[in-house]
C-alpha cells in the first residue's frame, strides 16, 4: 500500500481520482476519452519499444551505412563518407548483382501472376461441390509447414522440383530457338521452378478460398437464371467481387517470394556483407552491402506498385 | 428389311432424340456444371494438381529409404528395393537426431510464445482503444511485414554482437516479445481482427463490476481468444521452426542450431571429404533425404493434428472483408 502510495502520489506525478498533475504544476484532467488513450498506448507500448528498436533504428541505421565505406576494426567501426557512390557503384560496377536484379525483375513479374492464377483455379476447383474437400485441402496447404530454405535447396539440387513430364515435351527447347534471349531465360527458369512457384500458393488459396465462399449463391442463381453460363459469371461475378484480395495477394506473394532465403539477390546481399563476395577492388562490407539491400528494397516496392497500378487500372476500367 | 434410304434420315434425326438428349444430359447437366464432362475434368484437374504439389514429399519419402546400389540402377524410379532404415540410422547417430531436435523446438518455442503473448496485447490495444496517431501507427505497424530482413539485418547483426546476443537465443526472444519478430504484423492483425468483433457491451460492463483494463483483459478477452491464440501460436512456431536465413546468421557457429541447418552442416562437412561422384558421395543423397524428412516430421505430425486451426486462419485475419 505504501509503495502504491509512492508510485502515484510524487513529486513527478500526483494522480488524483479526476486529475493527475505533472511535476507539480501541470493539472490534467482525467476524461473518459484521455484514459482510454493512455490505456490504449499502455498495450502498444511492447510494440512501439519494438518498433523504435527492432525496425525503425535498423532501417534508419542501415540508409545511414549505405553512405559510407565501412571498415570494421575489432570493435570499433571506421566510417568514410562516400555519399551516394555505393549505389552507384552496384550499377556501375558490379555486373553480377545487376544482373541478378534483372533475373529477379523478371522473375517476380511472371511468377506473381502465375501464383494468382494457380491459387484462384485451385481455390475455384476446391469451391465446387466436391467429395474430400478437406484431404485436397490439406494437400495445396502442405507447402506452408515445410517450405524451409536447406530443405527446398536439397530438393532443388537433386532435381526434385522440376517435373520431369514437363521437360520430356521439348517446350523449353522451342522456347529458347524461337525467342529472345531476354524472354526465353526466365521463361526457362519457370519451366525449371514451376514446382517452387506453386509451391507458394498455399496461404493465396485459403484467402481465395475464404473470399470465394463469402459470395452470395443468390447472385449465381440469378445471373443463370438470366442466362449466364459459368465462363460469364466468372467474369462478371466472380472476378470483381475477390478484386480486393487479389491486391492483397499481390503483396503478400511478392514480399514472400523477395524475402525467400534461396533467393539469389538475398544470398548475394549476405555474402557481400560477410566479405565472402569481393566486388574487384570495390568497397565491399556493411557499406555496399546496405545500398545492395536498399536496390532491393527499392526495387521491390516498384513491382508491388506497379502490380496494384495494372490492377486499379483493369478495376477503373471496368466501372 | 430396312431400305437404305431410312438411313440418312434416322441419322439426321438424331440429335434430337431421346437417347442423344440423355446422353447430353448426364455429360454437360442441366446447367453445365452438374453434368459429368465437368466433374470428371474438376477432379482430374485436383488430382493432377495434388500430384504436383506431393511430387517433392514423396520423391523424398521414397528416396530415403533407398540404399547405394537403388540410386546408381536406373531401373529404380519409385519404390525402393527393400525397405531399410540405414539412411535413418546415419542421421539418428551422427547428428544426435533428438537432441538436435530438443534444441530446435525450443528454439521456436520460445520466440513462438513470446511473439503470441505481445501480439495478442498489441493487437487488443490497437483493436479497442482510440489514441492520438493511431492510424499512423497501424499503418508504420503494417509496413514492417514488406521491409526485407536484410535491410535491418546489418545494424541488427551488430547490435546483437555488441550485446553479446549472437549464438543465444535471446536474439530471438527480444524481438518478439516487443512484438517485432517473424512476420509479426501478420499476428497483430489476426489479434486485431478478432477483438475488433468482441462486442463492447461486454467491456463496459465488466467496467462497471470495477475491472480494471488488464483484469478485463486476462479474465474476459484472453477466454474468448483461444482459436486466435493458438492460430497465432501455431503459425509462428511453424514460422520460427523453418526460419533458416536469420538462425543461419545469428546462430553462426554457435552450438545452438536449428534442425534444418544442423543437417545441413552434418552434410557439407560430409560431402567435402569425399569427392565428386564417388560411392560415398553418392550415398550422401539418400542420407540427406532422411534428414529432410526426420526435420520435416515434427511439423507434418504437428500439422496433421491442427489442420484446422490453419484453414480457419485465414477468416480470422479479416482481410476477405467483415
């Protein structure tokens, strides 16, 4: 009690049952609304504490380092200005990491719409009134609990990723004759990874699958009762109504798909800040390392936002 | 007999017979999508779909039972010659199967507690209170889930050194239990989404009983939170578990490993004494596979007994729109 008695009746704070004054002098009177917000705060506080450590210091840290060369001696850090030459340096510089954000450009502009799509047949065909809804379910969902990095690039290795049906047909071949070289790399990369990119739609389709299960019946058998067949009511029902998700399937699978770790950005970025990958006689370390990771970033927002532009686009249009 | 000029008639007639009329029937439905053409292609497509997706898991079941002479013969694709456990046997005793998986659990244990508990406090204060800058905050909270981990790997890395942090655990407990681990953003907003629905008659009047926000909190909300809670637990566990890139860099060296890069370990170190295409080296792919499957193990017997609560997951965050 006593203790009590001290914590909220101080010099710094005198808490009364209607008011609190501060340091003595400042009154504030409690209202029903002020006290809920200090509550409210109270329980956030974990994650502002967090936040300032944990997100907002690491981020502002590393934009800082990116400026810098960084040279580590024992403890102590030596830092020597560089200003924006790190970025530049990465384009200029340094081939091998252009041209794996290239492949990732690429990759990721291809891969998201082919997860969606899969996702959403997936989720379509799960929908339908079929027996063993739940062991199917089961099945697409499986790639969440063991998707994990060393067991993917033990399965990749041994080739356990690439269907060998899909190779048998020649395609790739035709592919790699007929097109650019530009198209035809990812393209291949695809035919390669298809297993991997599936892989991916485990969390799209239950959101799929929730979405489609919230839409009216009424609104399918009224469309067929007007003459609708599936093709058009998929496009004219369907289709808007799970608009919304697809936006937020976009985002989830690219950043799910960038921060993979079998990534070759990724492991590229973790190399050059262990010193493992040396850049000729670029300055490598925490520094370049920082501005690899900020190209990254940068580059990944760009997709999510151009993705969410064609989507808002298709939308606008429709209306 | 019948004359030959009947003939092209009947034909003619055809389509609209009653046994073609029957026939259109059971293959396309009254309305397409209840006659047979179309389920037969529904679960044709599922079924070759679930192959996909089982490729991999069974490729690996099957391959760890395999001994030397089955992976060299070309002859064996699927099923392995004998059943024999060797491959398992190697795992069990050089790596210490059991410990190593004591050690890997609790590794996402922990984390996996830690981040339920502060994501259900954060997500109830983010749910049921207004304050100044509250949607700016929601909004910063939500970006942290597209902020890459190697943006903040560096400083993070080196904060943790300076602590004396790295190759413990604690640099995986500290972020999560300030809510700001492995995809966090995601557990605060199932949390946020489900005590956004508690009605709020319930608070108040147990406001009015004299409760005070925590005890409402403990005695009345957490009750109520069971399916989210475990829903959050689980994921994360399943989350930390499998999380390889950050373990691999704060636990580098350390004694302390999760199951994934133990074998992984176990396995380089292996295949660098042996060389290119030789017999043992050979061998090391089945061996591998078993350790694939005994880190997998844990997870699948996990996930077969709470399927559920993942499924349902995905109506608990919301974003399908309430």
């Amino acid at each position: 009690m006593n203790l009590k008695a001290k914590l909220f009746h101080n010099r710094l704070i005198n808490m009364h049952h209607d008011h609190v004054i501060l340091f003595n002098r400042l009154r504030i009177q409690i209202t029903h609304k002020r006290r809920s917000s200090v509550i409210g705060l109270s329980f956030i506080s974990l994650w502002i504490v967090g936040y300032l450590i944990f997100a907002l210091y690491p981020i502002a840290y590393s934009f800082y380092l990116s400026l810098f060369k960084v040279r580590l001696d024992g403890g102590a850090i030596d830092l020597t200005f560089e200003g924006f030459n790190n970025f530049a340096a990465a384009f200029l510089y340094d081939p091998y990491f252009v041209e794996i954000l290239i492949e990732y450009v690429l990759e990721m502009l291809l891969n998201v719409p082919i997860t969606i799509v899969f996702a959403l047949l997936i989720a379509m065909l799960i929908n339908q009134p079929i027996k063993g809804k739940a062991i199917f379910r089961t099945i697409f969902f499986l790639p969440v609990i063991i998707t994990t990095g060393p067991v993917i690039r033990e399965l990749m290795n041994q080739g356990a990723t690439t269907l060998p049906s899909i190779e048998s047909y020649g395609i790739i071949d035709l592919i790699i004759t007929n097109l650019n070289q530009a198209i035809a790399d990812p393209l291949q990369a695809l035919f390669d990874t298809i297993l991997l990119v599936l892989w991916f739609t485990g969390i799209q389709i239950l959101i799929f699958l929730a979405g489609l299960q919230k839409i009216d019946k009424e609104i399918y058998e009224a469309s067929m009762i007007d003459g609708a067949g599936p093709w058009e009511s998929f496009w004219k029902i369907t289709l808007p109504q799970i608009m919304p998700l697809i936006t937020v399937i976009v985002i989830y699978t690219t950043v799910s798909m960038s921060v993979f770790s079998l990534n070759e950005v990724i492991i590229y970025i973790q190399n050059v800040m262990l010193g493992e990958s040396t850049v000729g006689t670029l300055t490598t370390g925490y520094g370049y390392s920082a501005a690899l990771a900020w190209i990254y970033f940068t580059v990944m927002v760009l997709i999510i936002l151009l993705f969410v532009g064609l989507l808002s686009i298709r939308r606008r249009s429709r209306v | 007999m019948m004359k030959l000029s009947e003939v092209p008639k009947r034909v003619k007639n055809f389509p609209q017979g009653r046994a073609y009329k029957r026939l259109r029937k059971i293959l396309f439905g009254m309305k397409f999508t209840d006659g047979l053409f179309y389920k037969v292609s529904v679960y044709a497509l599922l079924i070759s779909l679930s192959y996909i997706y089982l490729y991999p898991v069974l490729y690996m079941v099957t391959g760890s039972f395999m001994t030397m002479e089955d992976i060299i013969d070309v002859a064996v694709q699927w099923i392995p010659s004998s059943l024999n456990f060797v491959n398992y046997q190697i795992v069990f005793s050089e790596i210490g199967y059991f410990s190593t998986l004591f050690d890997a659990v609790y590794l996402a244990i922990v984390p996996a507690i830690s981040a339920t508990v502060s994501a259900a406090l954060v997500g109830y204060g983010f749910a049921k209170f207004d304050f100044p800058f509250k949607k700016l905050l929601f909004i910063l909270m939500i970006m942290t889930f597209i902020v890459p981990p190697q943006i903040t790997m560096l400083p993070m890395f080196r904060m943790f050194s300076q602590y004396n942090l790295l190759g413990s655990i604690r640099a995986f407990v500290y972020p999560a239990i300030l809510s700001n681990g492995l995809n966090a953003a995601i557990f605060i907003l199932i949390f946020f989404q489900f005590f956004r629905m508690v009605p709020k008659s319930l608070i108040e009047s147990a406001e009015l009983d004299g409760a005070n926000a925590f005890t409402i909190f403990i005695r009345i909300i957490i009750p109520l939170a069971v399916p989210s809670i475990i829903i959050v637990f689980l994921f994360s566990f399943v989350w930390y578990y499998n999380e390889t890139y950050l373990s691999g860099l704060y636990l580098r060296g350390s004694d302390l490993l999760s199951l994934p890069l133990r074998i992984d370990q176990y396995i380089s170190n292996f295949t660098s004494i042996y060389p290119e295409g030789s017999p043992a080296r050979e061998r090391m792919q089945a061996v591998k596979l078993a350790g694939n499957v005994l880190t997998l193990l844990p997870l699948l017997t996990l996930y077969f007994f709470t399927q559920r609560y993942f499924v349902e997951s995905i109506d608990r965050t919301g974003i399908t729109g309430e």
